[in-house]
C-alpha cells in the first residue's frame, strides 16, 4: 500500500464518519458507515486491501441486525476474492469509481481564483445548506416515480452536513450561482494539510457548459490559500476525464455492489 492510498483511505474515513450517524471500524481494512436512512445509500460496507471476507461477515452482520440494505464497495485488488461471495447474495452491481489524488506540485498551479463572468458568482454556504443543496435535486437523474423519494434524500444529506458542521469539522460548501439562481456545487473537507472534494454536482438544466470545472478551480484555489499539500477524491467514471485535465491522477479502483 503506498502513501497515496493511505492518504485516501484518511481523508475517505474523516468525510464519511463527519456525516454518518454511526461508523464501525471491523478491522484496519473494513469499515462500516451506518446513516439514519433505510436505503443503501449512505450505508456502506468498504472493503479496503488486505479485507478478509470474516471481516466482511462481521460487518454484514451489522446490517442484518439493523434490517438494513447497504452498499458494498470493494478495492480492485481484493475483488477477486470476493466474487463467489457477491454472487451467492445475489449483491447488484453498481458500476466503478476511482480513487484520485493531485499532487502538491499540480495544486501549487492554482494559485488563483478562477475568472468568472459577471453574471456568475461563487459562495460559500454553510449557513444555506438549502441553496447548496438545490442543484442535487436534478443534479443526478432518477425515474418520475422516485423524485419525491430523492427529495427527501437530500432533505436527510443536509442534515448529515449540518451534524459534520456541528462536529466542527472543517467542511465548506461552495455554490456557483448564475443569475442569483444555485446552478453547481461542491463540499471541500480540510484535514491538516489535505483536502478531500466530494457532491460535485450541475443542476440537469445548466450541465455542459464547465460550471463543475470552475467550481473545482475555485476550491484548489481555497486549497491553496490554506496551506493544502493534497487534495483527493472518489470520481465516477463520467467525471474521470474532467478530473484528468485538471491534474489529478488516479490511484485505484472501487467496484460498488448493492446489498437490498
């Protein structure tokens, strides 16, 4: 394991335990991530290099305990030996992400804050979660029958962002608004000199059009104006060029299965 991935596995760990309502830690290599929701997401079950599947056993048991569906999220390297037992509970796959790191050397290059049309703007809403929130409503597609479902998703995420605020954890919320409407955003987590990126997301109306780029510029930039050395994240495979070319490099794969 070298110390990008560690790093990762930090910054992954301090994210998730901020907003869940519970974390179980099995052993070094698995961890467990309960929310209040009784819906896989936000539940999970990571299976890190060197898990074993007694420790996957244990945590499952967790779940089952709690009637809980839950999300498994496997590291590449140890998928293999994890495969019969995906397949004998029937788990769904939920497709790949990837682990990525930028390098110090690639952040020092965002020294400044990115331009911005006059008509755009970007702020930090830690005190209007609802106005970061907005945009994920329609950021991430789901069927007709499920939009009032997704909306009380993301009523339950601002409360689980509200908690790591209340925890003191050092998260911003950024929000690029055009015409004064909330279009794009993004969470940047701070610990000590590392950064961790996560819900980067455009409302459906306004995607195409490098909102997402310019969001991610500006929190390098606040990245930079706190002393980061590093900052990482988790991209879906959709993401993955856009990160590319803004100087992040990839470290390793996840494969996501769902446990309903």
């Amino acid at each position: 394991m070298n110390n990008n991935e560690i790093l990762f596995y930090q910054q992954e760990r301090h994210f998730w335990s901020a907003i869940c309502l519970d974390t179980v830690y099995i052993d070094s290599h698995t961890v467990a991530y309960f929310s209040e929701l009784p819906l896989p997401i936000f539940n999970f079950i990571y299976l890190h290099q060197g898990a074993s599947i007694t420790s996957f056993e244990k945590a499952e048991r967790l779940f089952k305990q709690q009637a809980k569906p839950y999300v498994l999220v496997v590291h590449e390297r140890v998928l293999h030996q994890f495969e019969s037992e995906i397949t004998r509970r029937g788990l769904i796959v939920d497709g790949e992400s990837t682990a990525m790191v930028l390098p110090q050397k690639a952040l020092s290059q965002y020294s400044t804050a990115p331009q911005l049309e006059t008509n755009y703007q970007i702020k930090l809403c830690n005190e209007q979660l609802s106005d970061w929130a907005q945009p994920l409503v329609t950021a991430f597609p789901v069927d007709a029958d499920e939009e009032e479902e997704n909306s009380s998703v993301i009523d339950e995420y601002i409360r689980f962002h509200q908690r790591a605020l209340d925890k003191q954890t050092c998260m911003m919320h950024f929000v690029l608004y055009a015409e004064q409407q909330p279009v794009s955003i993004l969470t940047l987590t701070l610990d000590n000199k590392t950064a961790r990126l996560d819900d980067i997301g455009t409302d459906i109306q306004f995607q195409g059009k490098g909102f997402a780029t310019l969001l991610i510029k500006h929190a390098l930039y606040i990245c930079n104006q706190h002393g980061v050395e590093q900052c990482v994240l988790e991209a879906s495979s959709d993401g993955l060029s856009i990160y590319q070319k803004l100087g992040f490099e990839a470290i390793f794969n996840y494969h996501s299965f769902i446990a309903e």
